[in-house]
C-alpha cells in the first residue's frame, strides 16, 4: 500500500495529549484496563518497538531499527513469527514509523522516518533540512524518535511509560551500555519546551522529566 507522507502528521494532532509506551520494565505497569481509561480520555496511544506485546492496538508506532521485526525468535508465548506480522499489521493499517536505512524491502515498511545526523541541535522542524535524529548509527533511544515524533505532531502535553533510561527492557532484554551513553546526551539536550510539557510516568530510574507516580488516568 502507499504510505502518507511523513509531513501531513505536521500540526495533526495540536492541543491534544499522547501516550508514548517505551519498553523499559515500568511498561508492565500498563494494562489492557488503564486502555480503556487512556482511550476514554482522548489521550493518542504511540507505541514503540516491542510494545505491541502490551498494548497491541496503537495509534500509532514507532519502529527505528527494523530488525526488530524480523526477530524470529520466540518471545513469552507470543510465537516466532509473531514480531513481522504484528508489525507488518501495523504497516498495513498506515500507522508505523520506521527507518528506510537498515531495510532490505522494497518498498520500505511503514512511512519512512526522515532524518538528520547525530549529534544535532533540534532547531524548528519547518525549517531545513526537515527530519528527527536519526543517523546511520542509530538513534540511540527509539523513546526519543517517538518523543520528537509527538512534537512534530503538536501534542501539547505528552506522557510516557516503560521511559526508565537503564537496562534491562520488559522482554528481559539488556540494553547495551553505548546506547545508554548517547540515550543520556539526547535527553540532556532535549529543549525545555519540550521538557515541560513531558511527565513520566512511574519510570524505575532518574529521568530528565517531571516524574508522576500514579496514572493520571
């Protein structure tokens, strides 16, 4: 199918509030029945990499690295194809962000994700070259594509869960110490206007962000 252009999600979703679901072990505290309440509340679901095991139905998803789709390795009792048709799923419906670079498909899965290099300076998205901060090495934490992701959509007040800046994941899952180290450059140079209208949500480490114990919802 044809994907929309990443720009018309510019300004698409202005004044409203999203929920970004990372994939640090804080996600567990997020249920099938905190959904229908997030839902309820007209609060926009952005899940990211291997959060559909939690929260299966997005509004949309953020995947960088396209390999996590293709891991074939059973994973709790989700099965070992499970992670390409989910995300494919998610493609399909016209809500994934992924990366072009690291994909062998042509045409790449999902709406292609523009980017510029790291380290960068944030800048204004209207102005050129458009794109998140993304380079050929990685971002270094797929929570902040989703982050500048819900910037660029004009969210003005934006949540996230499973946000713990340390290892390991949900899944079990450690995280690489190089990618902690520029996860932890990204975050200390975040603007502060993005900064105040950010809050984390029960996270299990320090973060950059106001941190709120208990679900608002």
């Amino acid at each position: 199918m044809t994907q929309p252009d990443f720009w018309s999600f510019a300004g698409k979703h202005k004044g409203e509030e999203c929920l970004i679901l990372a994939n640090g072990e804080s996600l567990m505290s997020y249920d099938p029945r905190k959904q229908k309440r997030v839902k309820k509340a007209g609060v926009v679901v952005i899940g990211v990499n291997q959060s559909w095991k939690i929260e299966p139905d997005p509004d949309y998803h953020v995947c960088v690295d396209v390999s996590q789709l293709d891991r074939d390795e059973p994973q709790q009792d989700y099965g070992p194809h499970a992670n390409k048709e989910a995300f494919e799923a998610l493609s399909r419906r016209g809500i994934l962000f992924a990366s072009p670079v690291w994909q062998d498909r042509t045409p790449p899965l999902g709406i292609p994700i523009p980017m510029l290099g790291y380290p960068f300076t944030w800048g204004r998205f209207e102005s050129e070259p458009k794109g998140l901060v993304i380079s050929v090495e990685g971002s270094g934490s797929v929570a902040y594509v989703a982050l500048q992701l819900a910037e660029v959509m004009g969210f003005s007040k934006i949540w996230l869960c499973g946000f713990d800046q340390q290892g390991p994941k949900f899944t079990g899952e450690p995280i690489r110490g190089g990618i902690l180290k520029r996860q932890d450059w990204l975050f200390k140079h975040t603007p502060s206007s993005v900064v105040k209208k950010t809050r984390v949500i029960a996270p299990s480490a320090t973060t950059a962000f106001e941190v709120v114990k208990e679900w608002p919802w």
